[in-house]
C-alpha cells in the first residue's frame, strides 16, 4: 500500500484499516507457527502497511493538537 493511497484515508477508514491489518498480521503469524505459511514475506508487507497507518494517524492527530491550541 503507498503512502499517497493512505493518506487519502479519512480517520474512520483509517482506524478500520488498522483494525484489518492488525487481525491479518495476526493470522499470518498464526499460520507461520503452524507450518502453513509458504511465503514469509508477507508478514513483513503487512507489518510495513501497519506502520504506514499508524504513522499518518499520529501525524494527524500531532497537528490536531497543535492546530487546536
């Protein structure tokens, strides 16, 4: 996912993408442990997407904070 693509997320579309990333990394660990995981790489592509989210959220809400005092 690009950086351009998750910024145009508003904040509702950004928590339910993190929410959507965070149970997909869950389950791709979930099948890691269990020997079902062919490609590994994924992980790290979902990890990589989390941070994406969570970055653009804490830029907002930082300029939020500063905006609003």
């Amino acid at each position: 996912m690009k950086v351009a693509r998750v910024r145009e997320l508003s904040p509702e579309e950004l928590a339910l993408k993190e929410r959507e990333l965070r149970r997909e990394l869950f389950n791709l660990k979930f099948r890691k442990a269990t020997g079902q995981l062919g490609n590994t790489a994924q992980i790290r592509s979902i990890r990589r997407d989390l941070a994406r989210v969570l970055t653009i959220r804490q830029e907002r809400e930082a300029q939020a904070s500063v905006g609003g005092k």
